[in-house]
C-alpha cells in the first residue's frame, strides 16, 4: 500500500484514507504502521486550513482556488469535513458536488470525511489523511472545517496558514467576528465581492482590519492581511494565494514555521492518547455493564457527575 500510495495511486490513497478512518481494532494497527512507513515522505505540502460560517462559499472558494492552483501545475488535495446528524450519527458528504471542476481535475483529489461527533471542525482523521496525501505527491493540502462558528480552531493546530472567510453587507460586521477564531487566523477574506456587493464587501474589509486591531497577532512576524475576493468569478483568488506563500515564507525565514509543526505534532500525540482513552472507555466490558446504573443515578439526581466521573476513572485505573 506505501508503495502503490508514493506512485501516486488515486484509489489506494482512497482505500488508505478508509484504513486510517476504520474503527476495528486490526484496521488501527496496519493504519500505524503505514502512517510509519509513509512519515519520511511527508512534510513538504502547503497546507491551508479554511473557515467560515455557513454559506460563506467555502466549497466555492476551495473549487476556484484549487482549479486556479492546478492550473499552476501543482497537485491539490481537499479534505472536507461534513457535519453528521447527532441524532443518526451519517453524514450527507456532499462536498464533491460543490467541487465539480475538482472533482474532475485528474491533478486533484477531493476526499469528504463525516465530524462524527469529534470537536473543532475536523474529522477524527484529519492528520493522518493528510499525511497520506503528502505522501502521494499533493502538495497542497486544503482542510475545509465543518462551518459552525467559533470553535473551530483545531484545524489551526494542523495547517501552516489558517483562512477565515467572512461575508459582506450582513448587518453589524462585528457581529460577524469571533474572537476565538480570529486570534488564530492568519487572514481573513470576504467573499462575493461582485457586481453589487463590491463596494460592501470592501466596507466589511475594512471593518475587519479595524477590528484585528485590537486582537494580539498570533505571529510577532505577521500582521493578518483582509483581503476582498469573489470565489464566483475569481477575482481576488490570486492574491489569497499570494499572501498564503508570502507567510510561508516569513515563516520558514524566522524558524517559527519548524516551531509550528513540530507543535503540532505534539498536540496530535495528545490528540491520539484521548482517543484511546475514549476506546478504551467505551470497549471496556466491565465498564459498560456498569454505565447505565451510574447514568441513571445521575439523571435522577442521586449522584453527582463529579462522583460518577470517579467511579469510571477508579475503574480504568486513573
């Protein structure tokens, strides 16, 4: 699978993003060994975390920008996250449908993935399928969050650049802004800059800039840019790329660029120890035979939380 995968094979890429996805138990080990093999491989790819609320155009905006980067001659992979229903646990994936030229360039490779109850915007795998696509030869790497406010930061702790995509003309611009988000942004953009919205979406900008200055920058060597952009006809898409390898490379001049990964390799190692916290949680048979009574004890008020969470702890020797 590592070598059909850094020949570049589309479908073992698709069957190795399903491996590292999978649950089971012998999916998991081979999922390890394959992210171990590949490791040396990877590194080199722009990648570019993107945000917005719904129906900000963030598909659109990853289908021009990925078109006009190909176009470039480099190759593009997008990993897109769906939101999945709380009350089935599925998810819609239909972020190829957004991408129709993507999705049909043969130097792209469009991947929807299910949140499936993981917090921050990203799917559970999120990093190693990234690393599986640097290691089939995309060098650009676009992580589209799920799109639901200000929570989604975790995709700041796995890209080089973090993209925030705003809309003009929606009533109070500051209203619009999240400060949670915002400090991790390494620009912002807005969107539908067209026809009659031009001169909107550049009173938004400008709302926007005045408002960065209040916040602390995340870099002491870079100040994030607002930019205007329409991701219908194009316009602007260059100069987003433009300031994307501007950072990178400010970045890579200071050092902090080898600082920023090697962080956030880190924080995927912690990232990884709670999920097997979690499995082991919820694998444990003693511990599930044992989950409904201390539930219900909570429910009907006969036992705090704090207490509960002590009696489960105690049971997985913590």
């Amino acid at each position: 699978m590592a070598r059909a995968l850094r020949a570049g094979d589309r479908a073992m890429l698709a069957r190795a993003i399903t491996l590292v996805e999978s649950r089971r138990a012998d999916h998991q080990r081979a999922a390890k060994a394959l992210i171990q093999e590949l490791l040396p491989f990877t590194g080199q790819a722009v990648r570019v975390g993107i945000s917005g609320m719904p129906g900000v155009g963030k598909s659109t905006t990853i289908d021009t920008l990925g078109t006009f980067l190909t176009g470039k001659g480099h190759r593009v992979a997008v990993l897109a996250v769906d939101p999945s229903s709380r009350l089935t646990g599925g998810s819609i994936l239909g972020d190829k449908t957004r991408m129709a030229r993507l999705a049909n360039d043969p130097h792209a490779f469009v991947r929807p993935s299910p949140a499936a109850g993981t917090t921050g915007g990203v799917a559970a795998k999120t990093r190693e399928t990234m690393l599986l696509c640097e290691a089939a030869g995309y060098d650009v790497v676009l992580v589209e969050t799920v799109g639901v406010g200000q929570t989604e930061t975790a995709v700041a702790d796995m890209t080089d650049f973090f993209l925030v995509l705003m809309l003009p003309g929606s009533g109070d611009e500051l209203q619009g802004l999240k400060k949670g988000i915002l400090e991790l942004a390494d620009m912002l953009a807005v969107n539908k800059a067209d026809g009659d919205n031009v001169a909107r979406a550049k009173a938004a900008a400008a709302e926007y800039e005045a408002a960065f200055n209040i916040l602390e920058p995340r870099s002491p060597h870079w100040r994030p840019p607002v930019v205007t952009y329409s991701a219908l006809t194009g316009s602007g898409i260059e100069v987003i790329w433009r300031h994307i390898m501007d950072h990178r490379a400010r970045m890579q001049a200071t050092s902090e660029f080898q600082a920023r990964r090697r962080e956030q390799q880190v924080k995927w190692m912690w990232a990884m120890l709670e999920d097997r916290l979690m499995q082991r949680l919820h694998g444990d048979e003693a511990i599930k035979a044992q989950l409904p009574a201390l539930e219900a004890a909570v429910a009907n008020g006969e036992l705090s939380p704090g207490l509960a969470v002590e009696e489960l702890a105690a049971a997985l020797g913590l």
